[in-house]
C-alpha cells in the first residue's frame, strides 16, 4: 500500500524543514555578523576567538633545550640535513657570546619556544601584535590583502593571517555560503604564514634555519575545566636548504589575569 | 502521517544518539557493583560485601556493619528473589561481621529438613538462618568463654567454624575455598576464592583508601600482611597474553575499588617499601619518634595516608615499627 | 518529482545529512612527529630527569624510590602505559569512528592501541561514568565532547602508571583530559594531566601529528612475561637519599639538582633566574645528540 504525506502536513513541515537547514548552516557560516548588506566586519570585531591578553610560557617539553643553554651538537628530535648538520658543527660557544647579534634564537621559527611572556593585542583592526618580554621582540599578524613592502628579509619577516573557522559535514566539500544573518562564530583558530625570513636557530646551540625557510602556526584555545585557558600554537617551520622535512612543535601558554611576570629582557645568545 | 508524528520523528533523529537509560535501581543508598554475570561488589555498608548469586542462593563473603544491614538487604532483594545461604567471615572486624545476625536471619539454611525434623534444624541454625563459615579465630574473637561478656550476640557467631588453612564449599556449581591468611591485617583473616567466577574476596588484607590497618594487639603483622598480599597476587591471574581483554582475576579489597591482580601489586609493593625504609631506620639506630618524623612511607602518605581518624600515618608506621622490633 | 517525493526526499536528507555541531572527521592514520621530547618519548627520559614536571613532594619522593629494575620484576613485566602515553610515548595514531547501526550517528570515537598502550574509546553518547568503586583498566573510561572543532575527551578509572618513564608515578587518581585540534592534514594533540596524588597543578603536553597515506595497524601485541633477572616478590627501590642518579642531570647537561627535582617553579619562566648561576657548561654532546 503507498502511504502518502497530504499537501497540507507537507505544507506545514516544509518551512520548519528549510529553516532548520538554515540554521545548521548559519551556526558555522564565515564571516557571519555583519548587518544584512552592510560591510563584512573586520578581522578584529569577526574574532572567533579572543587571542589578546598576557600569556605565559608553560615549559613541559624540550626543557633542556629551551630552559637552558642546550648542549653543543646536541641535536636531538630536528630532521636536519647534512647541510644544517655541518653549519650546526662549527657553532662555538664562545664566538656566540661575543657575537654582536644575540638574536639569532628569537626570530619568528624560534621565539615562541623562548620562556617567557607574551602580549597580545589588536594594533588596529586588521592587525594582530604579539610582543615578547624575552629578546623584547615584535611580530606583526597581518589580515586581509595586505602587501609586504619591499626590503630585507627580517626576523620576525611578515606574516599573514585569517580566521579559521569550524565546518560542518565533510571537509572535502566546498563550505556552505555564508549566511550574513547568523549570529558570529564562537570557535575557531588562527592561522599564520609567515616568510620573508633572516636565517637564525632553530636552537641556541646554533641549530639552523636558513633565509629560505617559511613558517606556518596555527593558534588555537582550549577553556579547562578548572578555569585555565591554554593557547597551543602549532608550529610548523619549512627549509629546503636545512630541513630534510617540515619541523613541526606545538607549544602551550597559559593566559595570565595581568602582565604580573612581564620583565623584558634583552636577546641573549646563551640565556 | 499527521504534523505532529513528523515533528516527533524528527526529535528522535536530532536526539538519536543519546542511549535511552531506564531509571537506576534502588540499592539502598550503596552502590553495587556488577563484578561478573553473577558476582556483584557492594560498597558503603562497612567493608565491601561480596554477592555471588546462583541456583543455590546467595553466598555473602562479609556482612557489612550492623546499621548498614537494611540497605543491604534492600540492595540484595533488588539483585535478586533468592535467599542468602551462607556467609563467610574474612574477619572478625565490626565493619566485616556487624551485619551477620541481621543478614543470615534474613536469609535461609540449606539444612532446612535435618532427618526429617524440622524443629532440630531450627535449633542447630538459630532458627534457620544462613549460616556463617569463619575461620575458629574470627569465633574466638566474636565469642567469649563462659561467663564473660561477648563482642557479639551469639547468632552473629560462625556457625561453621574451621581450623584448616584452607576450607573449600560449593556452591551453584562453583568451588569457592575460604583460605587463611595467618598474622596478617589481624589474626583472623580470610581470603574467598570463587573459582568459577574468579573473583577473590581479600578483607581488609588489601584496603585501596589507605594504609593496612596491621592489628598488632590482635595478632596482625607486617610480614604477615606482605605474606598474604603476595598469596593474593598469585592467586589473581592477570591477564596475559592479551592484557586489553578485560582484567583478569577480580579482586575485591576491604574497602575502596574493585581492583585486579595489578592494583594488588602496587599495594604489595607500597608496604615492601615502607618496611624496608623503616627497617633502614631501625638500623640507623632510630626510635619511633624519630621514625615517624623522617616520614618513610611519604611516597605513599598521599595516597594512603591520614593525619587524622582511627588509622593515621603515625599509627601505621608504628604498627610496622613494634611488628619488626617485637615491641608491644 | 512530486511534492509528496519531494517532502520525503528533503526529510530524509535532512535526517541523514543533518550534522551535530562541528564534527570534524579526525578518522585516519596519523604519524607522530617526534621533534620535540626526541629521547623523552623513544628511547626514554635520563634518571631523575622531572624537570618541567609539576610533582609534589609525595610525587618526588615516589620517583627518587624508582628503580628502573621495577619493569623486569615479573609481576610487572606485562604493566603497559597508560592512555598518558597518547601523549608521552612516540607512537602514532589510528583513530576511526564507531557508529550506531540505526541512526548512523557517531556513538564512539576510537583512538587505536599500539604495542604498549590499549585503545581509547571516547564516548559521545553522554552515558554515565563508572561508580568511583568500578574497576580501573587498562583502557580508562573516556568521555568526550565538541568544542566547536575541537574533540575533548576526559579520561578516568586509569590505573596506575608513570607521567614519565623514570619514575615519576600517575596515580588511579589522575584524570587526562586530552584535546584533539585538526588543521588540513596535521593533528594537534593536547592532554593534559590532573593528578591530586603526585601533582600541585595540571601538568600539559602538546603534539603534533600528520596524515599518513600508509594504513597504520592498530593493534597492542599480546605479551607472554619472561626471566628479566629479578626475582618473584623482590620490589627493586632506593632507599631516601640513596638513589645513585641524583646528580645525572648536572654531570651530563650541567642542568642543577634543583631543576632535575622537577616542581611547578620549573615550568616557568622566571625560574631561569633562579638557577641561572648554577647551570654550569656542560660542553658537547656526547650521548644520545640526535640525528
């Protein structure tokens, strides 16, 4: 026997149907918030998440290599090639600290493994800034179509950033289009590309990264039940001329109520 | 289909995962734990009941404390319709042996028809109650001679006291040997070994909330502790080869979890330990006093240990001081 | 098509289609990329090496009783890691979805065992924890939960075990709440340690992973005990202030006691100030320098 839904009940069920799909759909849209036809909100008012504050460094792992000077020829868990291994070989202790760069440990691949503090805020509102109390160093996050200028690479070189936000259903898919009315995104995560890099170390005993390297992050929180909030930046640093495969850590800071701790030192080569 | 069936459906799609769970049952306020098909843990009446449950009855191994006795027979009757049998005593502590008189008169002999005559049955099993199997140092303990006053009613006495190491019964087709373990936690402690199900029953020989209670008074001692704790690791089976399928032997301590042959080890070794560091001490020349201040049990003060209640740190650590010094 | 099929079909593509929040398909195989903790997480961590460790005294002392004879004594010779070696092993991932067979939603998520760690299966069903009396495995009882598109599963019911593989002990008591971040093709993993026994505070471990292309098998391998020369019922330990590896850190990396000795202080920053005049140069590598 066919069994048929009348037109009627179909006709009361289709709107609750659709506006469901809406809904699922909204909840995950990108770049949702904005008025109905207005501008896309900015970067900074579009956060999914609130990266800004003082954080500090919690250093669980590869202790002997971040809390202290590690060991010459120490290169324990960095896939380097011979190129990098024989660089590596002729770093000298004593040279370093005469050495008029101290540095070298503190660009961008590097510095997040420094102990130390970190300051985030919004320098505007299509850029992030992250200032470190260890080397006193500056990273700039850059959103939207914005350009490099021309110039030396540096150590902290320019970084790109955008929002990464979550997705239902199957990721190989396209993304559903956004919905301007759905309410803003409450998860997601930052990520980072950065090239445009001055040659440095990976560590302080002179494990190196050269001028070709690039670095991608991906910044993501994670709320405890106890009320501690942890930023883990994934980090992953390419290098044909010294790194055999991608040298991929992940590090994790723990978001401080004020900048008690904040003590900004000079680079050091050594400490 | 009408609007309202669809929208229902629908409700039990967007819900559908969430497993449907009927309401908990009643256990008395004690938490019962399902140990195997027939075997259950109960905990919080004292020190924790073993229930093994069968064509034959139940077979209780401990009674709980005396005021815990209604919850625990609110718990059995919820598990099961069928009588308590037996009762084996592991000890002759008030948190093991409080609830015997309430629970086996609860329950019913299997003597129930002794030649014929019933009345002689009733009298040779204070009136056909279960009966209590226990070692003759756990009578000794509960009763008293003629004339003085005893610890406890006469029909919360072992009806079936034993000499041996070793007394074996059977029981809904399953061995269960009732094994002594001299000088251990006191002198008159059992374990109960249901072979079928494979669940060991060790009393307060193995208690995961805190140090061993060693009874030096009543005949407890340290070596007779780390003795027994190693007849209980192996007489638990581990299980090997394939250590992710399941857990092997059960082993239901005193009081806390449900443990296996693993957690039996770890508590073993805890009391090697402290013995050792305090015989290191005894060595050194040092007294209690100064025993107890170098803190030789710290590793495990954390875990096991307490500044406060009937059984602190300072009393453990006594209690291995006088059992390795023969100090009274 | 007819309005009626057409109903029909929208609902049941909705039935079917219709996602739970975020779920990220964390399914597949997952290499770890061992670039931090190299020898900590492989070959395994130097004696009485707990520095950026959070122990506690109870913690310390457990771990300075530690005899690395310990794993041979028989009774133990078959005591596998716990879910904590997620985290503080080298091992990979295999990690696959478990599905109700009439709803065809995501029941379970398990993250594979391998050689010496059982499976994890993270339940997503919302039931009910085991009594606080239930038994502790070798599997610990997970449950888990979306955060947006982050996978949270807090594990508890664990048995005893170690934080690190030299001595530092992880109580029945510990909870690990592990987070599982998915970027593309790279997994992050961060677990994190609660343990009141041996602990002062959280102790935190980050990883990273890739999407292999070769299947990974998930599998622990059985394990038949044999004669590692300590006899049945001898408990290897030091007794207080005998361990011989106390000044192992300082004689190899000229990393000062106090450090080794681990503590919450050694996971921050400013502890490099207190230490910064006794970390002596230890000159070159000589054991275990990688590559």
């Amino acid at each position: 026997m066919r069994h048929r839904i009348s037109k009627g009940t179909l006709t009361q069920l289709l709107p609750f149907m659709v506006g469901l799909l809406m809904v699922q759909t909204g909840l995950y849209a990108q770049g949702a918030g904005g008025r109905q036809g207005g501008p896309p909100p900015t970067p900074k008012a579009a956060a999914p998440i609130d990266l800004t504050g003082y954080w500090v460094s919690v250093v669980t792992e590869d202790w002997r290599y971040r809390m202290v000077m590690p060991l010459a020829g120490d290169y324990q868990g960095v896939p380097m090639t011979p190129a990098a291994r024989k660089v590596a070989d002729t770093w000298d202790l004593e040279k370093e600290k005469a050495s008029p760069d101290q540095c070298k440990s503190f660009g961008a691949p590097s510095l997040l493994r420094v102990p130390g503090r970190l300051h985030i805020t919004w320098q505007d509102d299509q850029t992030l800034r992250m200032d470190t109390d260890a080397g006193k160093q500056t990273r700039v996050f850059h959103f939207g179509n914005w350009q490099a200028p021309a110039g030396p690479a540096t150590l902290q070189g320019d970084s790109v950033a955008q929002w990464e936000l979550p997705r239902p259903g199957d990721p190989r898919q396209p993304p559903p289009p956004p919905d301007p009315n759905a309410p803003p995104p409450t998860h997601g995560s930052l990520k980072v590309t950065t090239t445009h890099l001055k040659g440095g170390y990976l560590r302080k005993n002179g494990v190196p990264y050269s001028d070709n390297a690039n670095l991608m992050e991906y910044y993501d929180l994670l709320r405890e039940h106890n009320g501690d909030l942890w930023m883990v930046v994934t980090t992953v640093t390419t290098d044909p001329m010294y790194l055999r495969e991608p040298f991929m850590v992940s590090t994790h800071f723990k978001k401080q109520p004020s900048d008690a701790g904040w003590n900004p030192t000079a680079c050091s080569a050594t400490w | 289909m009408t609007c309202w069936t669809a929208a229902a459906a629908f409700g039990l799609v967007l819900c559908g995962a969430m497993t449907s769970r009927a309401a908990d049952p009643d256990y008395g306020g004690l938490d019962v734990v399902r140990v195997r098909p027939n075997f259950y843990m109960i905990a919080g009446a004292g020190g924790n009941i073993g229930v093994q449950i069968g064509s034959d009855g139940v077979v209780l191994v401990g009674a709980g404390s005396e005021a815990a006795s209604d919850k625990v027979l609110t718990a059995l009757r919820t598990l099961t319709p069928l009588p308590v049998r037996y009762i084996i005593d592991i000890n002759a502590d008030a948190d093991f042996v409080g609830g015997n008189a309430k629970l086996a008169k609860a329950g019913q002999t299997i003597f129930t028809n002794l030649l014929g005559n019933t009345a002689l049955a009733a009298t040779m099993t204070n009136g056909l109650a279960a009966a209590i199997l226990g070692h003759d140092s756990i009578l000794q303990k509960m009763s008293a001679p003629t004339g003085k006053a005893t610890a406890y009613p006469a029909e919360a006495w072992p009806t079936e006291a034993y000499f041996q190491k070793r007394k074996a019964i059977r029981m809904s087709d399953e061995g269960i040997e009732v094994l002594y373990q001299p000088a251990a936690h006191s002198g008159a402690d059992s374990f109960a070994f249901f072979r079928g199900s494979d669940v060991v029953v060790a009393g307060d020989i193995l208690d995961t909330t805190r140090f061993p209670v060693i009874d030096i008074a009543n005949g407890g001692s340290v070596q007779g502790e780390i003795d027994a704790l190693n007849k209980l690791i192996e007489l638990a089976v581990a299980p090997i080869p394939f250590i992710y399928k399941g857990v092997g032997t059960y082993v239901i301590p005193g009081h806390g979890r449900l443990c296996e042959q693993m957690d039996v080890v770890d508590y073993r070794d805890m009391m090697v330990v402290v013995k050792d560091v305090v015989e290191d001490l005894i060595k050194q020349g040092k007294n209690l006093e100064q025993i107890q201040a170098a803190h030789p049990a710290l590793p495990y003060e954390n875990q096991y240990g307490s500044k406060t209640g009937p059984w602190t740190t300072n009393a453990f650590i006594e209690a291995v001081y006088k059992s390795l010094t023969g100090k009274k | 098509m007819t309005p009626n099929k057409l109903g029909l079909n929208l609902a049941m593509l909705l039935a079917v289609g219709l996602p739970a929040l975020a779920q990220v398909d964390l399914s597949g195989s997952w290499a770890s990329k061992n670039h931090e903790d190299a020898m900590e997480r492989g070959a395994g961590p130097n004696p009485v090496d707990w520095a950026g460790l959070p122990l506690n005294e109870f913690g310390r002392a457990k771990a300075l009783a530690f005899s690395q004879s310990t794993i041979s004594m028989p009774e133990r010779i078959c005591w596998f890691q716990t879910q904590w070696h997620i985290a503080a092993g080298p091992f990979n991932l295999k990690m696959w979805n478990e599905t109700d067979p009439l709803t065809g939603k995501t029941i379970a998520w398990v993250v594979g065992g391998w050689e010496t760690r059982a499976p994890m299966t993270i339940w997503m069903d919302g039931r009910p924890r085991p009594s606080k009396n239930a038994p502790h495995d070798q599997t610990g009882f997970t449950l888990g939960s979306w955060d947006g598109d982050v996978l949270t599963a807090v594990t508890t019911h664990m048995k005893t075990g170690y934080m690190r593989r030299n001595g530092a002990a992880m109580s029945d008591q510990a909870t690990m709440t592990t987070h599982f971040i998915r970027h593309g093709s790279m997994l992050t993993v961060a677990a994190v340690l609660e343990d009141p026994v041996y602990l002062t505070e959280p102790y935190i471990l980050t990883r990273s992973y890739t999407e292999s292309p070769t299947l990974l098998d998930s599998a622990g391998p059985p394990c038949i005990p044999g004669d590692e020369g300590v006899e049945e019922g001898r408990v290897p330990h030091y007794l207080p202030g005998k361990n011989p590896f106390l000044d192992e850190m300082n004689k190899v990396y000229g990393i000062p006691q106090e450090a080794a000795m681990g503590g919450s202080q050694t996971m921050y920053p400013e502890f490099r100030d207190k230490i910064k005049d006794k970390v002596a140069n230890p000159g070159k590598c000589k054991r275990n320098c990688g590559n």
